[in-house]
C-alpha cells in the first residue's frame, strides 16, 4: 500500500534538512504543500534550493485558510485528507512538505489522522524545530540543569503561561504581536525576537522594545527567565 509521509523541512535554511527528509521527498510520486500554489509555498522554496529537481515533481496544492473558524478549518482538512487518500488509493506515495517539525503545531497533523482513520498508511518524518534553530543562530542554548522549557502558542492567552519558570518559546504570535509585546513589556521580560530565522529576509530584534508591531507570521520570541 502507499504512503503518505509528513516531512518536516526545518525552519528555513535548507542546509538544515535532514537526510531522511531529501531521500523521501525524491522517493515519492507525489509533492503535497499547504497553499494555493505549490511554488509560492514556503516550504516549496525551502526544499528546492537543496534539491532543484523538486520543480519537476507533480504537486498537489492544499489550500488552508489562516483561520481559526472551526468549521473552515474542519472543511479544509477534510480535503485535503480526502484528495491525499485519493492519491494513495492509486498506489502513489505522497511527500507532504511542513515547516519545522511536523508534530508542533502543524497543520499536517489534523490530515494524518484523518488518513490513516481513513485506513492508510501514514509516517512522520521528524524536522528540525523552529526553536531549537532560533537558539543555535542567537548561538545560546534554550535550557540548562533543572530549567523547565515551554513552548506556548502565542496567538492565544499568554499572561498566565509567561508566569512559569524557566524559558518561554512564543510561537505564532500572527496578529497578536502587539498584544504579545505588550504584556511582555508590563513584565520586564528579557526576550529575543527572530523574523523568518535561516530565509534570506532573517531579522532579529534584542529586547522588547525593539519588537515591531507588524511582525511577520514565522516569527518567534525567545523569554527567558531573569537571574536573580
């Protein structure tokens, strides 16, 4: 039977794909993204640097609204589950491209499960995390001894989870970035932001204040806990 593979491709530079990510990318019949175009896709851009052959794959774009509508949302994975099992059904193996890791915060997830319910084969190829890299370019380490480490969704309702000890990851800020930066002000949090880490238009910003209000969506802030 057919596969369908979640590959993560890391969080921007395409030297940091891993091995097993290139070899089933250039295995499978089939290049599934998340959006419209499959070349516009940031994924896409990522994995052809590394392999320039991706062009001549057949892609199978999966447009996902930038919602959080349960309803959209619950039509868009279905689709997308359905159009991929589709593929597989005809005994086509299926590379589905994600950013990062795809076992955090990935659309990719909420497809796989609808897949294999659905009676295939499904496997995650694990990528490099977006944080995990954030850290190696600000060239520090996230966590040390007994340090916990929380990675938080920041998109949603921060204030209690900024009171944990330890470091703080703030993924998906999106349009709450001036919110985000806000409450992180009124806390005098030591934190470090970077904009699209490992792409060509890579921006970090030391400190608070020096947070833009605008943001892009692949931004991610870094809190750590001050030492007494």
């Amino acid at each position: 039977m057919a596969k369908l593979y979640g590959v993560g491709v890391g969080p921007g530079d395409p030297e940091l794909l891993t091995l097993k990510a290139m070899r089933v990318i250039k295995e499978s019949d089939v290049i599934a993204v998340p959006g419209k175009e499959a070349q516009n896709t940031v994924a896409y851009q990522i994995v052809v640097q590394a392999y320039p052959q991706l062009s001549d794959k057949e892609f199978l774009a999966l447009p996902m609204p930038m919602t959080k509508d349960p309803d959209k949302l619950e039509a868009s994975h279905d689709a997308a589950a359905e159009l991929i099992s589709a593929q597989l059904e005809a005994g086509r193996q299926v590379a589905f491209l994600t950013l990062g890791d795809p076992t955090v915060y990935s659309t990719y997830l909420y497809v796989h499960k609808r897949v294999v319910a659905a009676g295939y084969q499904a496997e995650i190829i694990s990528g490099i995390t977006s944080f995990c890299a954030v850290a190696a370019r600000l060239n520090q380490g996230l966590v040390e001894k007994a340090e916990p480490l929380h990675v938080i969704p920041a998109s949603y309702q921060i204030e209690d989870a900024l009171q944990l000890s330890g470091t703080k990851v703030l993924m998906k800020s999106g349009k709450q970035i001036g919110n985000v930066k806000r409450i992180l002000q009124e806390r005098d949090a030591d934190a470090v932001m970077i904009e699209n880490c490992g792409m060509p238009e890579e921006k970090i910003y030391y400190g608070v204040d020096a947070i833009p209000e605008n943001a892009g969506y692949y931004s991610l802030i870094i809190v750590k806990e001050k030492k007494v």
